[in-house]
C-alpha cells in the first residue's frame, strides 16, 4: 500500500472537500519553507546558526540567529507564489508587504517563525507556527498598501493552521477545519508523509505543563488550581498528576495532542496591564484552532480563545488548553 504524503492528501481535500487549489499550493510552500528551516536547526554548530543576533524583536525579545533565519525563510518561500495578499510574523514589527513586481492572493499568512527559540542552544525541540486567513475583499480591491486591520481577524476566521515541529523527527500537524493530522518527514523521502490521521485529545489527562517558577506572581484562581494538582490523591481531585514543561508551546502542545495533557500560560502580577504573554495571533490562535479540532479545549481563563477579536498584530494573551475536563476547571475557577 502506498504511503499517503502531503501533496497527495491536499489533492485528495481539494476533490472531495472543496479545499481551493491556491490553498493547497500555500500550504506547500510553508510545509517546502519548514523543511528549510528544519535542515538549518538540525546543521546546529556545523552550520554557525547558534547564538544570539545581539537584536530585539518588536515583543523585546533577543532575537536567536535561527529567529531571523526561519523568518527570511517564510518570507522568501510565499512572497512571490501569487497565493498571499500579505504575511505578518512574530519577528517584525509591521505587517509584510507582497513586493509590487509579484502577483497577489486571497490569503494572509500569520506565523512564528521559530517557537521556542531559547531551547535552541540547548538541543531541545523547537518549532513553526502558522495560520492562514482569507484577506477581506475590500483589501483585495483596494491598490493601497494592505495595513495591519486586514489581520484582525478572530481565531474563528481561520481557514487553515499548522506548526512544525523540530525534533527527533520533523512532523508537521495540520488541520483544515476537518480535523488534525500529522506528517513526518522522510528525509530519503523528501516528503511529508501521513503517519497520525485522527489526532484526537483524550477528555480527561494526569498531566499538566506550566512554568512552577512564576508562581508567585500568579492570579488567586491558577494558584488554588494548581495546588490541588499537586495535592494528588489526597487532594480535592481524587488522583495524582505529573508536571512536563519543555518551554516551547510546539513542544508542549505536541505531547498534549499525542498523549493528552493541560497547557497553562496564564497571566500574573509582574506585567498587570498585558492580559498575558503569548502572542494570540501567532501562537494562541493557530494552536487553539488545531486543539479544538482534536476534541481539546482553548480559553483565556474567561472564553473561548477563537472567539476573541483581535486589536493590534502583537496582542497577548493568557492560555489554557488541552484536555476538556481540566480546562473547563481552572476555566470555571477564574469565572467563579
């Protein structure tokens, strides 16, 4: 039996669920620009990608060199294909022009370029992040500049999101509104093949990922939640739980879709005016799209993360996902 890759379930989608064509091309250019990006992180010290690049990005984060290498990556691959009208990346501060001597598409491509870059000195999995809007007609029409507002869209708008992952194997986990799969790169290969078809997320999990050292500053709720965590079976929630946290949402939500599992980043005292620290439009969104088509469950602690209207490129927020049962709690916790 032939093995299923990429291209062939995209075309497989574009006969028999309407996936449109120019969709299924994006899409594979980001799946050709990830196995880019996975050859220069995999290279490591023999390809002198290590380090810092002694620059801060628009959040004030120093930028790996890696961080700027995948972004010029993503650029370069989609900015001439005629399938976006524009991109916007965690790593710069504006939205990115489609240069005037390309065509232009219907779609809008949002990504993180590299999650997880502090771990990438360290040999720890790393990963890319994207998501796919459709760009709104009345950009489409206009000949002027396309400006940040075509953006902001709320995660429900997604037509397509995804991440790749950089690790023992480079896979990259897909959904088009119609569940999640994941594909594994086969490197003699050259492709991505279908190795998970049904990813789902177990309703119930003994397991959690959250950083312990920020506990200080967290809010009243995160700390009554967690501390029953860690109470275990002599706790109010009757069992044991063990803690994972690699310190790259690829990397912790991956185990959570391949295993199950709740994924916390709430918001804390240090920085009371930002509602919290991952970006919604490069992380929060795109992940709680392929977490919720998995059976999981994403909200900031109040609602659904999707459902939130996004007011500038570069907005954060707290996240809570994963399993159903456990984010409904600590979701029910901050509401009550």
């Amino acid at each position: 039996m032939s093995r299923v890759t990429l291209s062939r379930y995209l075309i497989e989608q574009t006969r028999s669920n309407n996936t449109p064509a120019d969709l299924r091309f994006l899409i594979e250019v980001v799946a050709r620009a990830c196995k880019e990006i996975s050859h220069a992180v995999s290279k490591g010290a023999l390809g002198g990608v290590l380090g810092s690049m002694g620059t801060e990005n628009v959040q004030g984060e120093v930028q790996k060199k890696l961080d700027v290498i995948s972004n010029e990556i993503l650029l370069e691959a989609n900015e001439w294909g005629g399938h976006l009208a524009g991109m916007a990346s965690e790593e710069m501060d504006n939205a990115y022009q489609i240069p005037g001597k390309y065509p232009k598409g219907a779609y809008l491509l949002v990504f993180d370029p590299l999650d997880g870059s502090s771990n990438i000195d360290v040999n720890v999995s790393v990963g890319t992040i994207f998501s796919v809007l459709r760009c709104p007609d009345q950009y489409l029409s206009q000949n002027d500049s396309l400006d940040e507002q075509a953006f902001l869209q709320p995660g429900t708008k997604q037509v397509c999101a995804g991440y790749a992952i950089y690790g023992p194997q480079t896979m990259l986990v897909l959904t088009l509104g119609n569940g999640v799969k994941g594909f594994t790169l086969d490197r003699e290969l050259g492709s991505f093949v279908l190795t998970h078809d049904d990813i789902r997320i177990p309703e119930t999990t003994a397991e959690f990922a959250i950083n312990m050292s920020n506990s200080r500053h967290w809010e009243p709720p995160v700390s009554r939640y967690v501390e029953e965590l860690l109470a275990g079976k002599e706790g109010p929630l009757g069992k044991d739980y063990n803690m994972r946290w690699v310190a790259a949402m690829v990397a912790d939500v991956h185990r959570i879709l391949t295993r199950g599992g709740l994924f916390m980043y709430p918001r804390d005292s240090r920085e009371p005016s930002k509602p919290g620290k991952l970006r919604l439009m490069y992380e929060a969104n795109p992940m709680s799209f392929i977490v919720e088509q998995a059976g999981g469950v994403s909200t900031n602690g109040i609602e659904r993360i999707l459902d939130i209207q996004p007011t500038s490129l570069h907005q954060r927020v707290a996240v809570y996902l994963g399993s159903k049962e456990e984010v409904d709690r600590v979701t029910a916790y901050h509401q009550g």
